[in-house]
C-alpha cells in the first residue's frame, strides 16, 4: 500500500495541534515511550511519501532511555517533538488537504 503525503500530513498536523495546547511548562516534560514511537513512525512513513527529499533534512527517530526506577521515556521534550512535526509537514510536498476528521 503506498503512503499519501495528506495522510502523513494530517498525522504529523495532529502532534501539532495537540502539543500546541500544552503550557509552556508542560512543553518542556519528556512524553513517555508509545509517544515517541508513534512519532518514529510518522518519521518514517513521511520518509516513505516523499522519496525524493533529502534524507539529511528529516528529523532524526526519537531515541528513549529509562530513567532508575522509572517508565521508559523519550530523550526528546514535547516542545522538540512539535518542532520536528513542523518540519515533516514542511518536507512534504504540498498536496490539497481536505477537512479534518475527528
């Protein structure tokens, strides 16, 4: 099945817009492990829809560690995370997108 540049899109827009509604303070925790896999897929399912785009101007996949005592945790902040979401929605080639669902 091939990957739609809108539907890659709309994935990395919604880590915008859901990221975009956390204050200042909580942009700066780090997401737990589902969070960031998530996105590592976004990543290489926008690698995937857009071939063509040099590979040296993607986000690179978010990496985790596992504080001593603790849940395994992404090594990157929710402010990084929305920063790179931009990034992937500017790499893609543009493409109408029609309305939001959901």
């Amino acid at each position: 099945m091939s990957v739609d540049c809108d539907q890659v899109c709309r994935s990395a827009m919604a880590f915008i817009e859901a990221l975009s509604k956390l204050s200042a303070r909580e942009r700066e925790k780090v997401p737990a492990a589902h969070y960031g896999e998530n996105f590592n897929q976004i990543i290489k399912l926008a690698k995937e829809a857009a071939p063509n785009v040099d590979e040296r101007l993607w986000p690179k996949p978010i990496t985790f560690k596992q504080p001593v005592g603790g849940g395994i945790i992404t090594e990157a902040r929710y402010v990084e995370l929305e920063t790179y979401a931009r990034q992937i929605v500017n790499l893609l080639p543009d493409e109408p997108l029609g309305p939001m669902v959901g």
